[in-house]
C-alpha cells in the first residue's frame, strides 16, 4: 500500500510525439483514482508510465517514498490488468493466478491458500483447471484481476478492463472492482475513456485531454463545478449543452439576460451576486452551458416563472423513468474539444433536454422548454476555463 | 491438408456447391500430387522392388529377384552399421544445437536494436548457397592454414591448430561446423517469425508479475513459439540425417578420412552408382527411409499438447 506521486511527468514517444505534458497527480494511500479522456489522450501512456512499461521522458515518478524513474517493471511492486487481459495462454486459470507468487517464491502452501481464495472471491472455482482459452469474456476478465489481487501489491494498475465485456457484465463488473478495492484498500489507478465508470467508481477522477490533465476532482465537484468546456462537456451524459451567447448585465433588482440565437434567456439577479466575475463580460460574447436534466417541459415545471425558450422537436428518446428531448435552436454551436463527441457546426444547435416522462412532447411540435438558469455554466470564450466566481 | 478438404466436400450429401468445392479441393491438389507422384512415389515403388533384385547398373547378366539377399548383405557390412551410427551421432549432435543455435540467434536479432535487420540478412545468406558450394568454401577456411585455424591460433595461442579434414578425430566437428553455418538461417527465420507473434502484452503482463529477462523467455517466449520450436526440431532431425553434400565434398575421400564421416547416403551413393549394385543401393534407400520414418514417428510421442 502506498501513495503514487507523478511530478512534472512527461512523455516524448520516439517518433517525437509528445503524448504527456507536466503531468501533476498526487495519489493519496488507499484512493481509487480514475484517470478519464476521449481515445488517443495518453491514459494509457500515463499508467504504463506508472508500471514502468513505458520510459520516462522528464520528471519524478514516486511509489511510496521511492523514486522509480529508473525502476524495473518487476521491481515496482504493482499488479496491473490489461485491456486485453493478457492471460498466458499455456498455463491454467490456477497458475495465471498464481504467477506472481511463483516468482516471488512464496510458500506454496500459501501461494495455494491466497490463489483459492482469490478463486472464491472473484467466484472462479469452478475454472481453477481450465486454460484461459476456455473461458467465457467474463471469466476472463476475473482471471486477470484474480492475477493482480493475489499480489496484494503497492498498487492496482487498470487499463480499461471492462471495455471487452457486454453492457450488462460491464455494470455488474464495475461495482464488483470498486468494491473489492474498497474491502482491500489498494490504492487504485483505473483508466477509462466512460465518463460514466469514472464517474461511479473513482473517489476522485482525473481528466485528461491531449496529454493535458484538465481538472482533478471528485465526481461530484467535477460534474457540479467544472474547471472549463472540455470537462462541462466530457462529464455527464448527455453532455452538457454548449452555445455562444452574449450576456446582459443585471443588477440594482434589475435581472440580466443571456442571448441563445434570436431567443433570450433572463438571469436571475443572484447568480451575478454568487459570480461576481461575470461582471467583465456585460455585453460581451461569453460561452455557456446548460446541462439535459436543467431543462424541463415549460407545462410541468415546478417554478412557472422559470425562463422559457422554444424550439422545433426532432427526436424523443425515451427511457423510461425520463425522456430525451432533441430540438433545434437558432444559436451558434460550440465544439468542446472532445474528439469522440460529434458536433455539427453551423448556425442551428441542437439542445438535448431531459424531461418528465410525463410530458406529452412529440417530435415536429415547438416545444416550450423551461430553463433553471441558476444552475447556467459560464466560461470564458477565448481561455475557455469557467467563471465561478 | 488437401486430401481432407476434398474428403469432406466429397462425402457431404452431394449438394451443387459441395460437389463443385470437392472439384476445386482436386484441381488445387492435383499439380502438387501429380509432381509428387512422379518424382517420389514412383521412384521409391521402383527402388523398393528393385531392392528384391540383383540388378547392376551396368551388367551382361539378367536381373533376377534374389528375395531378402541385398537386405541380409547390407545389414551383415559393418559399413552400414558405422555410417548408420555416423548418422545418428551427427543427428545428435546437430538436432538440439542447431535449434539451439537458431533460437540464440533469433532472439538476439528479434531485439529493437540498430542493425538487427543486417544481422538478420548475414545469418540467413548462406541458405541461398548449395550445400556443395558452403562446402567448397570452407574447404578453404578449414585447410590448416586457412582463416579458422589463423583465427584459432592467436585465441588459443597455438595449443588448438587442427587438420581439421585429414585427422579423423576433427572431422566429424568441421562437418558439424559446416552444417550449422549452411542451414541455420533457415530454423532461425522460422523462429524468429514465431517471435513476432507472441503478444506484447504478454511479456508486460509478465514484467509486472515480477518477471526478469531469463524468466520471461522461459514462461511467455519458450511456450509462445513451442509448436514452431518442434517443427524446427523435426525438420532438422529428418534433414541432418541426409548429411551427404558436405561429407562427400569435404574430406580427402568421400566418407573418410577412416570412415569417419560416412553416412547412409553416402554409402547407399557409392554402393549404387560408384560401384553400379543398384539392386542393393536401394535396398539401402528403403532402410535409410523406414529409419527416418521410425525417428519422425518417434520424435512425433514428443510433440507439445495444446
Ligand atoms: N509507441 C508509440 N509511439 C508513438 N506514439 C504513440 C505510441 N504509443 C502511443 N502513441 C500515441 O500517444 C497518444 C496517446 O496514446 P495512449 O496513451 O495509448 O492513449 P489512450 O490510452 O488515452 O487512448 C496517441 O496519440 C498515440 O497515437
Ligand atoms: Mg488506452
């Protein structure tokens, strides 16, 4: 058990790519930290810097208190599981589990004793005897975290090890991993490109964009209080409905307004007391965001002096305990930065809002859509980092 | 594998498509069978019934069969007992180093190092050379004044200067030397295939459990390319033990000096064409084929499970 510290960290592949760039974590003891972006944005390349897989190209790596730039992947004392898992073909679920312990030349009575209850735990008694290629998806994936629990080493490295699995396993899986970390207390490095695994598994989530980490928080604070766009728009699912607007200013019991297209939106009075930077922008251009569960159905919500705007429905998902409400507005676009996410630029947006199952709202109709517009995200267009305070 | 294709189109009920893939499983067979045919099958029937026959290569008497004659005569020659033993030494010997030899080299030239790709190039050239001619070359290296014992010299300081082809006791070795050089390439490009397809992840997933160099080779490397390390044993087993070019051409006599490098097929060569008793050179070709046949079957008990 031990804490992980990447200072300054950065990586220079040999074609010259610079795939990491002063990265700054600080992994406390015991913490499950999910380190978060689209594909390509150097998760992998940072935890495999952490195994020691990958060289170092400039700062200081820690485990513990030991600097382990220059240390041996087998010297680092760390279990990792692979995408792909990485199972040895030749050697039985029994032995894959039992590896390490081999190598490590720990008692066999033990090695045996650990190996079966990692068995029993990860439910996998049945496979002992069985070759990897035997086993289901599933099965698989227990295995290699069967390898990596027996260890009980420093830390726990994950690179995407539930993204080979089906939806449902998926859902099953991650509570199963966050659990057992919990009940053994490894400190936990776990990659994902799902916002949504990140979300519900790590006690804080680190996001990453380019080889540039974004912002490190917990779920919560990451999701309430995003540090710019690209986080606004990578966490949460829908993504957060991004637009280029121009604000008015209020003040002296007078509410301000945020342009959305031809359409205005009124801003209470309070949130230009609680974000006082907000002041810089009067009358300027500025980017905001509203998140999906925001908006409601104008004939349902709650408070009806909330602002209402409008716009033609094209598509309603729905899912049950709610509905997705897709509908066009005149206003301008904007791109957070997330390659995955696929933004048609032009001069119509189109707004995803979560609503009521309840509301009778059907496509081709003009919805008129209530905004809490307390809960309205600004951020600056030009640095794009958000305005808070 | 291309009398089972046609054997499974043809005994599946007869549909359009099933006829017209076990016509097409036969045209791809047919040339490799039709050469096959004619140039092994036909001459080893011919050899195996000439074997029961007293025919000369050149000779004013008749052919008559002569039953098991040529066969009690060459298992009586202590001749073909040393060659047989000569064979199996040098199958021995050469099987497990050359595979050996041929994996070193593979690793070594598997690495992500500059001029692993010319390295690559030198240990697979000589595959491209006859036997005859490797043998011709290092007749030159090999003379007692020649490059190697040059070389031998100055690192032994004169202790270790053979006559490598005229002294019985070397001759065997320089053989050996020889072989190795001329069809290491070979096994080495087969392994090294085997090599890039043992997954990267493997060797990390080993790394991380604690793994060093010596124990990755021998827990990913070694099981990742066993059948490839089997195949090669095989086939360098079943080629070692036509040793012929590099003992015919090498020693002062072919065979010699003493009989120290005489082989079956140097025995069956001269017997049959050097002194014309065709009838019992091939009783000789027919031995030589069941013994290679025992030792693939043999050697086949050893082959690795999945
Ligand atoms: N060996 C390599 N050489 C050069 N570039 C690489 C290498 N490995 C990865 N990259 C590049 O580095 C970037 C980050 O890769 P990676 O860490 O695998 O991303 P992620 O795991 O976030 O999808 C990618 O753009 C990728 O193309
Ligand atoms: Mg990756």
């Amino acid at each position: 058990m031990a804490t992980i510290t990447l200072d300054k960290i950065n990586k220079v592949y040999a074609n010259g790519y610079h795939a990491i760039h002063d990265l700054d974590l600080d992994i406390a003891d015991t913490e499950f930290l999910v380190l978060v972006g689209p594909s390509g944005c150097g998760k992998s390349t940072a935890l495999r810097m952490i195994a020691g897989l990958e060289e170092i190209s400039g700062g200081e790596m820690r485990i513990g208190d030991r600097v382990v730039n220059e240390v041996e992947p087998k010297d680092r004392d760390i279990a990792m599981v692979f995408q792909n898992y990485a199972l040895y073909p030749h050697m039985s679920v029994y032995d894959n589990i039992g590896f390490a312990l081999k190598l490590a030349k720990t008692p066999k009575a033990e090695a045996d004793r650990r190996i079966r209850e990692a068995a029993r735990v990860l439910e996998l008694e049945e496979q002992l005897k069985r070759k990897p290629a035997q086993l289901s998806g599933g099965q698989r994936q227990r295995v290699a975290m069967g390898r990596a629990i027996v260890r009980q080493p420093a830390a726990f490295l994950m690179d995407e090890p539930l993204s080979n699995l089906d939806a449902k396993l998926r859902v099953q899986m991650r509570a199963e991993i966050a659990g057992l970390q919990r009940e053994l207390g490894v400190t936990t490095v776990y990659v994902t490109h799902d916002q949504v695994e990140a979300m519900t598994m790590g006690d804080r989530v680190a996001v990453l964009k380019d080889g540039h980490l974004q912002q490190v928080d917990t779920p919560q604070n990451l999701y309430d209080r995003p540090d710019n766009v690209f986080v606004a728009a990578f966490i949460g699912s829908p993504s957060m409905n991004l637009f280029e607007g121009v604000l008015t200013l209020g003040g002296g019991g007078q509410e301000g307004s945020l342009t959305l297209g031809s359409q205005t939106i009124s801003i209470p009075e309070k949130v230009f007391e609680e974000r006082p930077g907000l002041a810089a922008y009067d009358g300027k251009p500025l980017i905001y965001g509203i998140r999906p569960e925001d908006m409601e159905d104008a004939s349902l919500a709650s408070q009806p002096a909330e602002p209402h705007i409008h716009g033609e429905v094209s598509l309603v998902e729905s899912l049950g305990a709610e509905i997705l409400v897709h509908f066009g507005v005149d206003a301008v676009p904007v791109d957070s930065g997330d390659p995955d996410a696929v933004v048609e630029l032009g001069d119509t947006a189109v707004v995803v809002a979560r609503f009521s199952p309840r509301s009778p709202i059907r496509p081709r109709q003009t919805a008129a859509v209530a905004v809490n517009s307390e809960r309205i995200s600004f951020f600056d267009p030009s640095t794009r980092l958000a305005i808070w305070d | 594998m291309q009398p089972a294709t046609v054997d499974n189109g043809a005994s599946s009920s007869g549909s359009p498509s099933n006829r017209s893939r076990a016509r097409a499983g036969l045209a791809f067979a047919s040339p490799a069978v039709v050469l096959l045919t004619l140039f092994m099958v036909v001459p080893f029937g011919l050899a195996a019934v000439l074997s029961f026959t007293n025919r000369k290569l050149l000779s004013p008497l008749p052919t008559r069969w002569v039953g098991l004659d040529n066969y009690t005569d060459v298992l009586g020659d202590s001749g073909f007992w040393g060659a047989l033993q000569n064979n199996l030494v040098f199958s021995a010997i050469v099987m497990p180093l050359q595979t050996g030899l041929a994996l070193l080299l593979a690793v070594l030239v598997n690495q992500k190092l500059k001029g692993s790709v010319l390295f690559r190039t030198i240990y697979f050239v000589p595959i491209t050379f006859s036997l005859s001619a490797a043998s011709i070359i290092w007749l030159v290296l090999l003379n007692p004044s020649g490059m190697l014992n040059t070389v031998m010299e100055v690192v032994t300081f004169g202790a270790f200067a053979p006559d490598w082809l005229n002294d019985p006791s070397y001759t065997m070795a320089a053989v050996i030397i020889v072989s190795l050089w001329a069809s290491v390439g070979f096994q080495m490009v087969i392994l090294l295939a085997a090599l890039q397809d043992v997954p990267k992840s493997l060797y990390e997933a080993a790394a991380v459990d604690g793994a060093g160099a010596w124990k990755r080779f021998r827990n990913v490397t070694v099981p990742g390319i066993r059948h490839q390390l089997f195949f090669v044993a095989t086939i360098t087993m079943i080629l070692s033990f036509r040793l012929f070019d590099q003992v015919w051409i090498m020693p002062p006599r072919p065979g010699g000096p003493l009989d120290a490098t005489n082989t079956i097929m140097v025995e069956l060569v001269d017997t049959g064409f050097e002194r014309g008793q065709i009838g019992k050179g091939s009783s000789i070709a027919v031995l030589f084929f069941l013994i290679v046949l025992f030792l693939t079957i043999f050697q086949r008990k050893f082959e690795p499970a999945d």
